[in-house]
C-alpha cells in the first residue's frame, strides 16, 4: 500500500506529512498540473517528527500539486 499524505494549513505555509512506518524511501515532487512529465523533486529538508515524516513548504501561487514517489 501507498502512504497517506495528509495536508496542513497555516498562514502562508502548507505542512505535507506521512507515516513513517514502513514507508521510508519515498520522496516529495511537484508540478503545477496533474499532466505526465514535469514532476520535479521537492528541495525542501524532510524532518520526521513522532511518528511522521513532514515537509514545510510555502504556500504557492498559481496551483501547486504534490506527490510521494518511490
């Protein structure tokens, strides 16, 4: 199974965060569409925080999607 990537929002920041049971090696990308080709990895530190990997990003302008990729 894929992790769940949960969502949170605070002025100005996004926070991405996912398990870290069993789900170690995965990396964030981004794009700014959901179309093949384009994904980039995100530069952003991953820290892990209890029981979670998390990734603080800011929040962007125009639409930004993100996803876990081994």
């Amino acid at each position: 199974p894929r992790p769940s990537l949960s969502v949170n929002r605070s002025p100005g920041n996004v926070t991405l965060f996912w398990p870290t049971n069993g789900f170690a090696g995965y990396r964030m990308q981004t794009n700014r569409n959901l179309l093949p080709g384009g994904w980039s990895d995100v530069t952003n530190a991953v820290t892990v925080s209890n029981t979670v990997f998390q990734i603080n990003l800011p929040l962007a302008v125009p639409t930004t999607f993100y996803r876990l990729i081994r």
